[in-house]
C-alpha cells in the first residue's frame, strides 16, 4: 500500500515554483519585443500557432490516442489581404478532451476544451479552458521568444523564426495541468456544490 510522502509533496512545490519563475522570465522576454505592423503582429501569432501550438497538442492527441483516448484539434482562421494577396492566419485553436476512452462515445460540445486565441490588439497567445467542473480565468502565453529577437536582429528568411526558439515549458505545463485536471474530476467523481 501506498503512503503518504512528504517527499512528494516538495517535489510538487518546488515544479510549481520553477514554473512561475520560467513564466516571469518568458514574460519579460516577449515583452521586450515589439512588432511594428498588424501584418507582421498578425503573421507571428499564425507561426505560434502552427509552429508551437498545433505541434505540441498533434503530440498530445497522437499520446492519448495511442491510449485509447479521443480528443480533437480545431482551428479558426481569418484571411488578410496584403499586396494583393489574401492569406489565412490561425487565431484560435480548440483542443477537445474528455478524458473518455475511444470506445465510450464520440466528442461532444459538452467536452473538455482548451482555447488558444489571439486577443485584439495583443501580441501574445492567451489560453483558457473549461472542464465539466470548473473554467480557468485567461491566461497570456509568454513564449520564449528569444527565438524571434534572434530573428529580428539577425534577419532570415520569415518563415525560420520558429527554429531558434528553445522552450515552450510553460505551454506544456498548461497541457499537463489541463489533462491532469480532467483525469482528477473522473478519478475522483468530482462535482459541483
């Protein structure tokens, strides 16, 4: 039988703390970086979102399906005209998770879900999710973006940007938490007061 290790516990305190330490460091970091035009503002959220986001949660869905779990990956997309050319920018990307088996039943609205968006005028990418429990408050997503100073001082083509960027801890600790929140409600047959 498994007992109680107060051992456990300060790993527990000590990840959370180095947590919020790489969260501040990041912060700084991006805000340190400033883009000049809707254009370009608008294109760096669309790399995040598919070099850094999507790729991270196409991991997880291909972790959990690997297991038997269903979970989904929707994106929304605007177009922008820019010298005469239109493209379609990312600006929301929904990760669906109910923390059910395959075999349980399709993905349904009432889902677990985890929004990214890009909120109006920012540039950043910010989170929130809802589980059948509760809903988290916004939270700003401070890439490393040493990655993109490296590019804005050194040049390059556009699109390699993404290459030099070195950590997206505090991304995956947001996925971790989520799913581990998910599988805590149905271990725990949690419900609402």
């Amino acid at each position: 039988m498994h007992t109680y290790n107060e051992d456990n516990t300060h790993e527990l305190i000590l990840a959370h703390q180095h947590r919020l330490q790489l969260y501040e460091v990041a912060k700084t970091k991006a805000d340190n970086t400033r883009l000049v035009s809707e254009y370009d503002r608008k294109r760096y959220l669309d790399e995040l979102f598919t070099q850094i986001v999507l790729v991270q949660l196409g991991g997880v869905k291909t972790e959990l399906a690997s297991h038997g779990y269903a979970s989904d990956i929707v994106t929304k997309t605007a177009q922008l005209d820019t010298d005469n050319t239109v493209v379609d920018l990312i600006y929301e990307v929904t990760f669906t998770f109910s923390g059910s088996l395959q075999s349980d039943g399709t993905l349904g609205a009432d889902d677990s879900q985890m929004v990214f968006f890009a909120p109006s005028g920012s540039h950043h990418i910010a989170c929130r999710y809802k589980t059948a429990q509760l809903s988290s408050q916004v939270q700003t997503l401070y890439f490393d973006d040493e990655g993109y100073s490296h590019f804005l001082a050194h040049g390059g083509p556009r699109t390699l940007w993404h290459e030099y960027i070195t950590s997206q801890s505090e991304l995956s600790s947001m996925i971790s938490d989520f799913i581990s929140l998910i599988f805590i409600e149905k271990r725990g047959n949690l419900s609402r007061i």
